[in-house]
C-alpha cells in the first residue's frame, strides 16, 4: 500500500513479514516490491537531477531550527511565523524585512493607520494628515508624505510628536519620510534642511514690495505690492509676501489684509517706516507701520523684520508719491522759502527722517545787486564748514542791473534728520527757496 498521503508514514502490505519454513505468497511480496519502487520514483534524488512534482511541504520551523536550513548552518534558513507569514533567521536570529512599498494619491484629509506601514501618499490639495497612536502603529512603521497642491499637516495622536513638535506642515512642493520610535515620530530631516535652504538670504535682497497709496483710501492706507526681502537679522532669512497686502495708518496693528498697521501710539504727522514682518513659527507674513527706522515695537510672536519703505504724514493725510525701486518722487512737490547767510547753517528738507539719504531738490535764488553771488549746498557727513567746491553744490551767477534769478536741481546727502547745510557767498541774496522733488531710500539693501 503507498503513503498515507497526509502523515508520510508507509505500512508495507500484510504477509510480507516472513518467517523460517514459510512458503511466501507471491501476492503480497509482489505488491511490496511495487510500493517500493513506487517510492523510490516519487523521492527526490539528492544530486538533483529531477525535480519535484507537486508542493515541497516543510516543517514550520523556528528561528532557531528553520523548516528547511543548511547542512554547514541549520540555524540559517527559512520558517513558518505566526499568522502564516514566511520567515528568515540568520544564525538563529529573525531578519526583517520592509514590505513593498503602496502609492496611494489622496484628494482630502486622511488617517494614516499600520497598514499603511512604508506607504507612499501624495496629496493633491491641502490636507491634515492625522497618525494613529503611535504604540498601535509600532516601532519602525514608516510613510512618506508628498504634497502636490497643497500644504499637508501632519497632526499626530493626542500629545505625541513629530520631531518634537505638535505638528508638522509639508508645504506645497515638498516631501518628507518619518519613522515611528513606538511612542513618538521623527523625520529624516530632509525638508528641515531644504526649508532652511529656501528661507536663507543674501543679506540686503530685497525685490518688488513697491509701495503705493491706496486708491480707496489714500488718507490713511498705503498698498504693498508682492515680492520678498532678506531679513535684517545677522543670518538673514527670506520673508516673502504671497499677496498683495493694504494697511491702515489710522489703526493699530492686526494681522491681514486693510487691517489697521501702526505698531505703537496714536496717528500723528511724521515720518512712518514700513516693516515687513514674519513669524518664524507659523511663517505668516504681514507689515507694519512704526515711527522707528531701526526697532518698531512687533507684534507678539512676530520675530522676522525688514524696512521696505519711509513715507510722510502731513496735514492729516499721507503724502502722494511714486515709487520706482529704490526711487521716491513726491507727486505735489511743496517749496521752502527759507533763508541763506554767509554762515553755514542746516537746512531741514522735505523727506523722511530716521535714516540718511539721497534727496532730489530744486534751488531758486534771486539778486538784485550788480555783483557775483553765490549759493552752496552739502552733506552734514562732511562737516560744517564750507567743503571745496568739488565736494559741495556751488551755485555762481553774475548780476546785472536788471534783476538776476536762477535755478538748479540738485542730488544731495541728508543726515538722519533730513537736513543738509548751506552758506551763500558774497553779496546776500535777496530771495532763496528749496523744493524737494524726490529721494532714494535704499531700504537696507546696503
């Protein structure tokens, strides 16, 4: 008779056990030798030159006795796990191995649960990913995350953390891989490197931002255009604004768009400097308006600035101008008449004060005498007395009887209060005025 088919065990036929003097039935004998050489053809020969014919059915094993092993190493080979998963043990040790990586776009918020245990996800549009509890999940899970239209925040269970922190945000564009510990995440800190990367800056960048009176309200609200900035921190940092932004002088600060933008105190008629600011925790981007050229009072939280920008308040309402980079032009110039003696004296311009610049003027003086005259014009840097006239705007006419007037506009240098020197020569002049056209606010870039 063959094998019992599920114990492997063979029972050889009845009367094939001989014994002295018996005379052997041919019957049995006959169906020995044919089981015989029945099992003999179904083995396996050890030099393997047949193969097998149906399912090698091994032992389960264990890691430290596999099903099937090596005559050098039986402790290395294959066994059968729990649940009827394969396993492989190296010198009776268990060897794991990550399973084949499932892409999987999602459209829409999503719980990542253990099956999803080395996935890849790639949201379209902006989404929470939200983590089961981390001891469900076990030590080594792992996913990557891509955001392709959208922000992704990645909110783990309860009080557990990525990295530390609460939650992580995945902006649009890029993609981060985390690892489960079994009580908390971490990332392989690739996006923290490249979020650093992209937020570094030169020091003094600074593109578009271009400030305008608002149309709507062009007494107390100035509009800022995109674009971005260095910060004017010692390791700068890229602050840029997404979206055209207004703000109101006539208010104090809150954050967003025709909000009020005035730092500290109430609205006056004087120099306001325009900020843009940043919160390096959020990365929400705003601006602000401050008295201060140097350290306007920031809102809480905020910690990134840049001055973009110096305007002037003036009879209740902010002056109208124009601006073209780096270049001021007031639209209604206003003309100074002011006076001019044989003695160096400051001169007050009508530009913003905080900072030196460069202002553009206009200089009108008049004379009636028949005598040459003279009228000079410098930077304060240079200091009071009259420079040579290589350094100093000279203005030199000759009189005649008839009344003598003339005219330049000039580039000049003020010190931070907006004032430059002058000093006439010669006769005195009977009429002198200043108008200021325009000026160059550099805004940091130097």
């Amino acid at each position: 008779m063959p094998r019992n088919p599920s114990t492997g065990v063979y029972s050889k036929p009845a009367g094939t056990t001989p014994s002295v003097g018996q005379i052997i039935d041919p019957a049995p004998w006959n169906q020995l030798t044919t089981d015989l050489g029945n099992e003999i053809t179904n083995s396996l020969p050890r030099d393997g030159s047949a193969p097998m014919v149906a399912p090698l059915k091994l032992a389960t094993g264990t890691a430290g006795a596999p099903g099937i092993g090596f005559s050098s190493t039986p402790q290395t080979g294959l066994y059968l796990k729990g649940g009827g998963l394969l396993g492989f043990t190296q010198n009776g040790v268990d060897i794991s191995f990550a399973r084949a990586s499932v892409y999987a776009a999602k459209s829409g918020d999503y719980t990542a649960l253990a099956v999803d245990d080395d996935a890849v996800l790639r949201f379209t549009a902006v989404a929470t990913l939200s983590l089961t509890a981390a001891a469900t999940l076990g030590a080594n899970w792992s996913i990557t995350v891509i955001a392709d239209g959208g922000d992704v925040t990645i909110d783990p269970n309860g009080a557990e953390t990525i990295d530390g922190a609460a939650t992580l945000v995945v902006p649009n564009g890029y993609s981060v891989f985390f690892v489960c510990s079994g009580t908390a995440f971490f990332t392989d800190k690739v996006l923290t490197r490249l979020q650093a990367v992209a937020a570094s800056a030169e020091p003094g960048h600074l593109y578009g931002l271009t400030l305008s009176n608002n149309v709507a309200d062009a007494t107390n609200d100035i509009d800022i255009a995109i674009g971005s900035a260095a910060s004017d921190a010692t390791s700068p940092v890229m602050i840029t604004l997404a979206s055209a932004l207004t703000k109101r002088l006539d208010a104090n600060w809150s954050v967003g768009p025709n909000q009020g933008g005035l730092d500290t105190g109430s609205i006056a008629n004087t120099t306001y400097h325009v900020w843009l600011i940043a919160r390096s925790d959020t990365g929400v981007v705003d601006a602000l308006f401050s008295t201060s050229a140097i350290s306007p009072t920031m809102p809480t939280n905020y910690d990134r600035k840049r001055r973009i920008g110096a305007f002037k308040r003036e009879s209740g309402a902010i002056w109208a101008f124009k601006q073209d980079g780096d270049f001021f032009e007031l639209v209604a110039p206003t003309t100074d008449t002011t006076t001019i003696t044989t003695s160096s004296a400051l001169r007050t311009l009508r530009v913003p004060v905080g900072f030196p610049l460069r202002a553009n003027i206009t200089v009108v003086i008049g004379n009636t005498a028949g005598a040459m005259s003279s009228a000079n014009h410098w930077n304060p840097a240079l200091g009071a007395t009259l420079p040579s006239s290589q350094n100093g705007f000279v203005q030199t006419f000759v009189n005649t009887p008839v009344s003598q007037a003339a005219s330049e506009i000039m580039d000049i240098s003020t010190n931070a209060s907006a004032q430059i020197y002058n000093q006439a020569t010669g006769p005195l002049l009977t009429s002198y005025s200043i108008t200021t056209l325009a000026y160059w606010d550099r805004r940091g870039r130097f």
